[in-house]
C-alpha cells in the first residue's frame, strides 16, 4: 500500500505547486487547474486517483489540509480589513447565508426531486465559498479594499457555518430525525465547541510566543508555534465534537491574526507556504472524486439548478448584502454578485457524506448529494472564478492604483480627496497614530516603509498609474520618486516639497513637486480673490469637480464644441482645453483632435458623465 501511495502523493503535490506557478503566469486563479488537474488524474480518465487512494486516511487527510487552509485565510483576516465592508461582510454571512441556503435546498428539492433531508444537506453545503477559491481570485483581480474584505469574511465564515450546519443537518435529520430544536441546539453546541477550543489554542500560543520561552528559536519558533495553533485547536475540537474543528481553526485564525504577535511577517510568509502545499494536495485529490457520471444523471435538473444558484440566488444575496452601502460603486455591486465559486468544504464534506450513504445501502441518495454539489463546484469554479480576470475587466472593478507614501495631513487629506473621485487610493504608512487615523477615514493602508522596494511592490506599485510622495521629509519623498520612477517606471509620480530650495533636485526626475509654502500662498489668495471659484476647488464633498482627461472618444474627433454642446451632460461645461502654455478657453467652433486634454467643471455626477463620454475606457 505504500509503495504504491508514495508515487501518487508525490505526483499530486508536484503537479499541483507545478500548475499554481502556471496560475500566476498565466493570470488565471489556480483553481481551474486544479480542477481539470483532479479529473486528469482521476477515475475518469488516468485513474491514478481513485475513492480508494487513500483509504480510511482520506477524512484526516483533508480535515486537516482544510484547518491549515481556513487557518491561514482567518490569521489575514484583521479587524481593520473586516470594518472596510463591515455592513456588507454582516450581512454576506447571515441573511446572505440563510437566503443561499433556503434557496438553494427548494431549487435542488423542486428541480431534481430529491427529499427535503437531501436537499437541506445540499443547501448548506453550498452556502460555503471559501479561502480555497477567494484567495486565488483576489491575487488575480486587484480590487478595492472594502470589495475583498467582504468576499475573504464571507469565505471564512460561511465555510465555518456551512460544515457545522451540513453535518448537524445530516446526522439529525437524515440519519436520527431530532426535530428543529434539537437540531439548532447540535448547531450550537459544535459552534461552542470550535471557538472554546480556537481560544484555548490561541491562549496557550500567545502566552508561548510572548514570553519566549525557547528565544533562542526566534522566528523559526514563533512559525511552529501558530502552526501548531491551527492543527492543535482542530485536533481538540473534532475530538469532541464532529466538524467542530473547521470553527476551531477559523477562531483560532482570526484571534491570532489580531494580537500583536513577534514575527508576524515570518509567519504569514511560512502559513502562506503551507497553504500553498496542502491546497494543492486536497484540492487535486477531491477533484479526482469528481463522479462526471452523477453529474450527468442530474440532467436538465442539474442545469437548471446551477442558472439558480449563479443566476438568481447570488446577485440576490449580493443585492441584499450591498443595498444601500454608498461604499460599493455599481461596478462592485455586480462584480459581487458575478463572484460566488464553491470550494473544499462542500466538496470535502459531500464526499464523506456519500459513502456514508453509500455504506448504508441508500445508493440513490448518495449520487443524488454528490453529482449536485460537484456540479454546482465545477460550474462556479469553471465560470466564476476561470472567468474572474475578464468580468473584473468587463465591470471595471480593477482600476489602476494611486499610491501616497505618508499618512500624515497632507497625504490623509489627499488619499480622501481622490476617494471620494472614485480613485483606487492606498496609503503607505508606518506610524500607529496616521495609520488608525486613514483607517477610520476609510483608506486603505499598508503598513511599511514606502522607500523600501519590497514595501511599494507589496503595496501594488507595479498596477499603480501615480504615485505620490507626500510626506513631511524631503529626503524620504525624493529616494521614494527615484524608486517608483527608475526601478519601477512609474510616469506620474509627485511630491510633497516642504522646502522651496530642494524644488530642483525633484524636477531633475522629471517629477511633478508641488511647493508646500507657494501652493499653500496660492489658496489663500483664491480664497480671497475667488471664493466660489476656490468651493469648486477645494470642497468635493459639496458635489463638486474639475478633472482633466485625455480626448480618446474617436467619434467625436473633428466635431466643434457647438456640436457637441448635446453631448456634454448638463451641468458641466468644457472649461479648457490644452495644457501649460497652451490651455486656452474653448469658443463655440474650435474642432477637437484625438488627444487633445480637456478640462470639465460643474456638478460631480455632470463630469463624471462626461469623462466616460470623452474617455472612454476600453
């Protein structure tokens, strides 16, 4: 049995790690490979991977990647990241939850027939998306900060709800019918369960790791210990209670994630790494199960079902989560509610449920289970997250990044300005005070030092179309522009200058430096000389805006400003068109050219018509 298992094993793990290097190459999420990798090796076609495989050692096996994997998704999990969406995450993972659930048991009940036990297992199965399949999205669409907190805390928790409430739902209604209450009091007692254990492994680590106990381990130490955290609290969670240890390694995760703990760049870097590993194995090894013959006996009922569950169900939850958040843009709302791939947990636990079935003599049951939730998992997997790169494109919800080094006024104040234009804003900062400051404020923060090439790139300065050195040393913001200009080519990069005399050192980068003093002299005399004018300026939260663009409308090439007057939003005006020397004031039959820079005036929603009229993206 080991000689031939080691091969397998060996083969799985390469091949895995082998297609998520061609993931990243290639910008697709590494789930797709390893689906069509799983059923490659798999009974349907090689056969090396079979439901025998591994034998009785396939439930450890994957329960334990599974704690490793929601492990390392909740330590990244901070309560900062959480707030960034706070209302949509809440409500992602409790009427989000509970109409996916609802919705998707009377879909498989209606569509395929199948009992009400059957069909409540399958709902709350695949109310689980998961770290397994977000994270490998999110490192392909870059999204704002608030879009990818939701989906990562949907992940996690659903992941935790989906497993406790399959399996409760499976022993208590399918196996020894309880009733509601009995079965609602099972729910809790393994949710209890999962996060005692999660504390008590989280206690037990943190008092190890702050009292350095064994310092001469250092970072190596402080690894293994919140490793252990993760197979420890799974470990003694699901020695008490089934399917306790998926919450346990979730509360763990998310617990450790929020102290302050030694190390932390070490260990995010080592959990990263394992994940990789072990994400690789049992996403290969499940795929390989996949029955395509289930799958196909489901027919026009299995078709059907997966249009509800992508087509109807989540732009509802989606609806539902977003309605009424003024921080999600429609672009978002949509990418939302495009973005809904299951992941390990219903496929891990679907599996085990089926030869449990399978062993009872209920052969009926068992291929009904597996065939429509591997359909569901292979579909959503296949098109929502194969496809995410292109709808994240198509929706316009990866915009280009605008990146500000220091968090202190003058960098919060602008980070909040192009915020509230719609900007993609992350701002580099090291200090505790600024960083909590950005933070309330909305912004997204990356905590580091911003001349260090590891921190800008980490930041995302190679997807940045501006970068902006704002702080109050001039030292720092000129090493912070010859970095982003000569190491990462980064064309509109600017400066915060605090001292007129250091003005030519910047323009010899061929940098934009705004002088701290003059520029400060030049909005009090607007203020004197041109309130309203300086409102329009300086206010944006009056629903005002100026924005310059670049002509790239190819049909209006040629038109004169008075013919084009049907084309410009009401409330808004052409104020200029040209730049430096040559910025003029338009007349009514001066034609425009392809490139040609133009400036609008007025009201907010007017420009921002407007630019997507005269600039359009592609």
């Amino acid at each position: 049995m080991s000689s031939s298992l080691l091969p397998v094993v060996a083969l799985i793990l390469v091949s895995g790690i082998g297609v998520q290097l061609l993931a990243r190459r290639v910008e697709i999420p590494s789930v797709v490979f390893y689906l069509g990798l799983g059923i490659l090796l798999g009974p349907e076609a090689l056969g090396l991977v079979t439901i025998d495989t591994f034998g009785a050692g396939l439930e450890t096996i994957v329960g334990l990647s599974v704690a490793i994997i929601v492990f390392d998704g909740a330590f990244a999990l901070r309560f900062d990241r959480i707030r960034e969406a706070s209302t949509t995450s809440l409500r992602l993972v409790t009427v989000g939850a509970l109409v996916t659930f609802l919705g998707t048991a009377g879909a498989v009940r209606v569509l395929e027939g199948a009992t009400w036990e059957i069909s409540l297992v399958v709902g709350a199965l695949l109310v689980a998306t998961g770290p397994t399949v977000i994270t490998p999205i999110l490192e392909v669409v870059r999204v704002r900060e608030h879009v990818a907190a939701a989906l990562e805390t949907e992940g996690i928790i659903n992941d935790v709800t989906a497993a406790i409430a399959a399996v409760v739902i499976f022993e208590t209604m399918l196996l020894d019918d309880i009733g509601i209450s009995g079965t609602v009091l099972a729910f809790l007692e393994r949710a209890g369960v999962g996060v005692a254990a999660g504390l008590l492994a989280t206690g037990l680590i943190y008092f190890l790791l702050k009292h350095e106990l064994t310092p001469e381990g250092g970072p190596q130490t402080a690894r293994f210990l919140v490793f252990s955290a993760a197979i420890g609290s799974f470990a003694l969670a699901e020695a008490v209670a089934a399917e306790a240890g998926i919450a346990a390694a979730a509360t763990a995760g998310i617990a450790l994630g929020n102290l302050e703990l030694p190390h932390r760049e070490t260990i995010e870097e080592f959990a990263r790494d394992a994940t990789l590993i072990v994400l690789a194995f049992v996403f290969v090894s499940l795929a390989a199960l996949i029955d395509v013959g289930a799958i196909l006996r489901l027919g026009v009922g299995g078709i059907l079902l997966v249009a509800v569950v992508m087509f109807v169900l989540r732009p509802l939850v989606a609806g539902i989560a977003t309605f009424g958040v003024r921080q999600f843009n429609a672009s978002e709302r949509l990418f939302l509610a495009a973005i809904g791939p299951r992941g390990i947990i219903p496929a891990s636990v679907a599996t085990l449920f089926a030869i449990e079935l399978a062993t009872a003599g209920n052969q009926a049951a068992s291929q009904v289970l597996l065939g429509t939730v591997f359909v569901v998992i292979a579909t959503t997997d296949a098109v929502e997250a194969g496809l995410a790169r292109q709808i994240g494109d198509a929706l316009g919800v990866t915009p280009m990044r605008t990146i500000i080094v220091g968090g202190g006024r003058v960098g919060l104040a602008l980070a909040t300005r192009l915020e509230q234009r719609g900007e993609f804003v992350v701002l580099i900062e090291e200090d505790e005070k600024p960083k909590r400051a950005a933070r309330e404020a909305g912004v997204t923060v990356y905590e580091g030092d911003g001349t260090e090439s590891d921190t800008l790139r980490a930041a995302g300065i190679d997807e940045a179309k501006i970068v902006v050195a704002a702080t109050e040393d001039d030292n720092i913001n000129l090493l912070v522009c010859q970095t982003a200009r000569t190491k990462f080519g980064v064309e509109d990069v600017y400066a915060r200058v605090n001292d007129p005399q250091n003005m030519a050192a910047f323009e010899a980068l061929s940098v934009t430096a705004v002088d701290g003093p003059m520029s400060t002299a030049f909005a009090i005399d607007n203020e004197i000389e041109r309130p309203e004018l300086a409102n329009w300026m300086y206010d944006a939260s009056d629903g005002h805006d100026i924005q310059e663009i670049e002509m790239t409308a190819e049909e209006l090439v040629g038109e004169s400003i008075r013919d084009l007057n049907d084309r410009i939003p009401g409330g808004c005006l052409i104020a200029e068109i040209g730049q430096n020397e040559d910025a003029h004031v338009p007349d009514p039959d001066e034609v425009l050219e392809y490139g040609d820079h133009l400036t609008f005036l007025g009201d907010a929603a007017a420009v921002e018509e407007a630019v997507k009229r005269f600039h359009p993206r592609d």
